[in-house]
C-alpha cells in the first residue's frame, strides 16, 4: 500500500489535474474576445485584436482561393479553408478576431479559426461574394 507522502503525493496531483482541466473548460467557454485588444495602426506584429466595422471589398488571393476583405479600412485575411461557406456582401457589418500579421510592408489581421469571424448584419447589397 501507498504511505502517506505517496498519498499526499497523489492528492495533489488528482487536485492539479482538476485544477488545469476546469481552466482549460472556462478560458474555452470564453473564447477569444475577452482577450483581443481593438485593432489600431500601433497594434504589433502577433497581436490578438478585435474590429468591427462594414465590408469595403472583397477578393480572392490569386493563388490559394484565400478570402481578402477590407473593413473599414483595415485589410483582412481569411484562409480558404475558413472562408469556405462563409457568406459576405458588401456592406456586411461583422466583427473579427485575429493576429496582426505584415505582409508586403503593410500590416494586416489575419482570422484563425471561423468562430473568429461574426457577422453581425446583413444589408442586402447587390455585391455578395459565397465561397
């Protein structure tokens, strides 16, 4: 049988295990918004950010099939396999979470997962673009 360090021993360790996985489920409850800052041109290169805004313009990268989006302004990268089945139209209001990347000089937010990408209104405009 275990003596009382190896007991002791065990307990704590069963107390740590609980401990990370109650973490793990409550930061994954919350997702990503509560730690993403508001984008700004200040923001650095591996920021978690946050904007909200309209769709400007919407293309795809020429190789790949990526999606690029302009809101307000502020250029943004969805990889195709995320941008699959999203649905945007020009002046779509949404909110996206992603990492500031620079890219040719100029920075951009790039989207890691779906769940990052919020669309908050649709306005019905004639541009839409659905991958």
């Amino acid at each position: 049988m275990f003596g009382r360090q190896e007991r002791l021993a065990l307990f704590l360790l069963a107390i740590v295990a609980c401990t990370v996985i109650a973490s793990y489920l409550v930061l994954d409850h919350l997702g990503k918004r509560p730690f993403a800052a508001p984008y700004s041109d200040d923001s650095d290169d591996g920021d978690l950010v946050i904007v909200s805004g309209s769709v400007d313009r919407i293309s795809l990268t020429q190789n790949g099939g990526h999606l690029l989006i302009e809101l307000d302004n502020h250029p943004i990268f969805i990889p195709n396999q995320i941008a699959a089945g999203l649905s945007l139209s020009k002046g779509t209001k949404v909110t996206v979470i992603g990492t500031v990347q620079t890219f040719r000089g100029k920075k951009e937010i790039t989207v890691q997962s779906a769940s990052d990408i919020t669309i908050n209104e649709e306005t019905g405009n004639t541009e839409s673009f659905r991958l």
